[in-house]
C-alpha cells in the first residue's frame, strides 16, 4: 500500500465514524495546489545533475500551510502528498492557527558536500518562494534537513521579498530560533507516553521502553523517559541496534552519537540485536521514531509492546493497526505522538511575527500544555466513541478541519 493510501484508510476510518458523505471526504482529501519544480545544479565534479523538488500544500482552512522539507533518496510525490495530508490532521488535533503542507527533493544529504546541499536548497527556493511566506506557507526541518538548511532558505527568501523570519521555523537560535525547538518533538513524545501509561496504571521506573531510531526525536524522547525513572532497554540507528535488559546509559549513548556524526556505530552498552528484533522485544513501551513502514502486517504478530507511541511519521501500515487494535494493543498516533515539533514551530512563528524572544521554561510550559490538552482530548473521545486512539484523533481532526471549510465557504 502506498503512502497515500494509508493516510486514506486512516482517514476513511474515522470517516465512517462521522458520517461523512462522499463530496466532503473528497474535497478534505484532494492537496488544494501541487509544486514540481526542476532544480539544477554543477555538482563538485563538474557534472549537470538535475533534480525534482515537490511542495504539496493540503489544506490551509485553518491557517498558513504548515509542514517540513524532507531531502531523503526515497522522496517522491506520493509520499509528499501523504505526508501534507498528515499535517492537515496534526495541525488540527492540537488546535493549532494552521493547515498542513510538506515538501521534499530525492536527495542523501550525507552523500553530498556542504556546498551542494546549500545550492540545492538555494535554488529550490529560487522555483518556490512565491508560493511559501509568513501567511502562507512555513516550512521547517524534516528527514535530512536542519536548522542550517532553514537559515539558507530564510536567507534566500529574503532576497526576494525583504527580511521574513517567519518563513521558516527551525532556525538557528542564533537566527532567530526558539530556544527548545531541537528538543520539541522528542520531549513530546516522552511526555505523552508518561501520560498513556499512567492512564494504564503503570508506575514510570517499572514501564520498560525499546526506542528505534535514535537521531533527534528518539534522543530527546529517551532523555525525557529517562530522566523521569522510565527504564531504556533498547535503542537503534541504522548503524548499530543495541539491548540492555538492565537499562541503557541514555546519556552515554548521546555523547557517543554526538562524537560519531550522530550515529550509534561502536556503542558498547549492550548486546547487538538488529532493528527486527528490537521491534519483536517484550517490552511494556516500543517508540518507533526512525522512519516510517516498520510496523506492517509481516510482522506485527511478533510485536509483543502493550503500548506503541509513533514517534516517526507513518511507521504502521493499515492492516498492522487494524491487528493491533484488535488485540488491545495502545497506540498512540504520530499526528498526536509527534505533534511537539509543530507545536514549538508555532510558537517559533509567534516570537517571530511580535519579535519577542521567548525563554527555554516558557517554551517547555506552552509545548507540555498544549501536548497534554490535546492527549487528554483525544483519550476522553477514543473512550466516549469506543474507538482507538488513533480514529479518535482522526475524527477531532477532520470536525475542525471540515468546521472551518464550512465557516469560509468554498467559492
């Protein structure tokens, strides 16, 4: 199933809750305009290379379009168009002023140098700035982006049209970013699988946890459990996977990461498993927070978590969910798990439209109030309409979504 698809089926789901009729999921399903822009660069050697960057812009019903910049060799449209979907649907479910967008170009970062990265981003914004802007379309970092590819969008946006902060979120502090927006997502999801499992009575240093992918959401997850007394047994990269049924030194494995380009490769704080098996661990918590697919109907009858928290965008394909959920396994849905990011983006947007810097404490109290209101919103609705919690996330979505297109009317 593609990408798409999936968001469909999500989507078709909660649907049917509501009693949607087939001209509304239509209209609240097609992406409102789709980019394709050609971007063409000298590579280092000397050679011509030509590349397709895409920004599909869903729904802005609610406010500016809002979503990442995914440079990853896999990017292509469908993944894009589901990916602006979900962002729709994220925006929404913690009531944020936005709509969902997101872009990409088929791009390995790590393959390129400095210089090539920075023309490519330049040049992408060269074919797209008159469809981005403060009230119009944010982008931020996503998969092989980051704060410095922020500021090189900033700055060549603001060639065209004068200062704009705002453009983009995810700057460099030093570029007019929000203190804690790197922690952001991953606080999130820490936060909110400390509010799941309390829900289900267990106490934090007896919830065993199994974190795959540890780049910037599972770092800062395992950091936020781990301060708390939850009991890290598992982490992995694409580089090494490691278990440690006695608990792993989460910030050993931070400093070790840092100090090797990010990568866990080498770390020696438990036994070697592979990513399979760190799926397949009996856990009480499994945070997938690498890429998405991970979960799918191969192997969830070998998914022993009672809880599975989605850090990543996308990480269990439809049939997966739909096994999980009759077995009574909690899920809590990436457009909710991960929502911390946006939320800290948004705040990033405010500072940047009043330019008034806000500090570290006040971005942590706004990101922990708006994360725990929407989790409590979703929880009481999933029991209310004995649904799980993802359909129930859906279903508070797409009312606001579908409530704020009534409201403005289509002509």
């Amino acid at each position: 199933m593609k990408a798409f698809e999936a968001t469909k089926f999500f989507f078709d789901q909660a649907a049917d809750q509501l009693d949607l009729n087939k001209n509304v999921r239509k209209l609240l399903l097609t992406p409102q305009r789709e980019v394709q822009a050609q971007v063409a660069i000298e590579m280092d050697d000397g050679q011509l290379n030509t590349l397709v960057g895409y920004r599909v812009q869903h729904n802005n019903a609610r406010g500016p379009y809002k979503g990442g910049l995914r440079y990853h060799p896999h990017v292509d449209l469908d993944e894009v168009r589901a990916l602006a979907s979900l962002m729709t649907w994220k925006t929404a479910v913690v009531n944020l002023p936005y709509g969902g967008a997101k872009g990409g170009i088929a791009i390995d970062p790590r393959q390129l140098s400095r210089r090539e990265l920075e023309f490519i981003t330049r040049k992408f914004v060269d074919q797209i700035h008159t469809f981005i802007g403060p009230d119009i379309d944010i982008p931020a970092p996503d998969m092989g982006t980051t704060a410095e590819v922020m500021a090189w969008i900033m700055n060549q946006y603001s060639k065209y049209h004068g200062f704009s902060p705002g453009v983009v979120t995810s700057k460099p502090v030093e570029h007019y970013g929000l203190p804690g927006r790197e922690e952001a997502t991953g606080r999130g999801v820490g936060l909110l699988t400390h509010k799941v499992t309390g829900r289900l009575g267990h106490k934090a240093n007896e919830t065993r946890v199994a974190i795959q992918g540890f780049g910037n959401v599972g770092t800062h997850a395992a950091k936020f459990l781990c301060q708390i007394g939850y009991k890290i047994v598992a982490i992995s990269d694409h580089t090494l996977a490691v278990y440690n049924n006695d608990g792993i030194d989460v910030n050993e494995a931070m400093r070790h990461a840092y100090a090797n380009d990010r990568m866990l490769k080498g770390f020696k704080g438990g036994d070697n498993i592979t990513n399979e098996e760190l799926l397949a661990l009996d856990v009480d918590v499994l945070i997938p927070a690498a890429i998405g697919g991970v979960i799918t109907e191969e192997n969830v009858d070998s998914i022993k978590a009672k809880v599975i928290v989605e850090g990543a965008n996308g990480p269990t394909f439809p049939l997966a969910d739909v096994k999980l959920a009759e077995r009574g396994t909690i899920v809590l849905p990436d457009i909710l798990a991960n929502a911390g990011g946006v939320s800290a983006s948004y705040f990033e947007w405010v500072q940047n439209r009043q330019h008034y810097i806000w500090k570290m404490d006040r971005v942590r109290q706004e990101l922990d109030s708006v994360m725990t209101k929407a989790f409590d919103e979703v929880w009481y609705h999933a029991q209310e309409h004995k649904v799980s919690l993802r359909i129930a996330a859906f279903m508070i979505a797409i009312e606001r979504v579908k409530y704020a297109t009534a409201l403005v009317g289509i002509n």
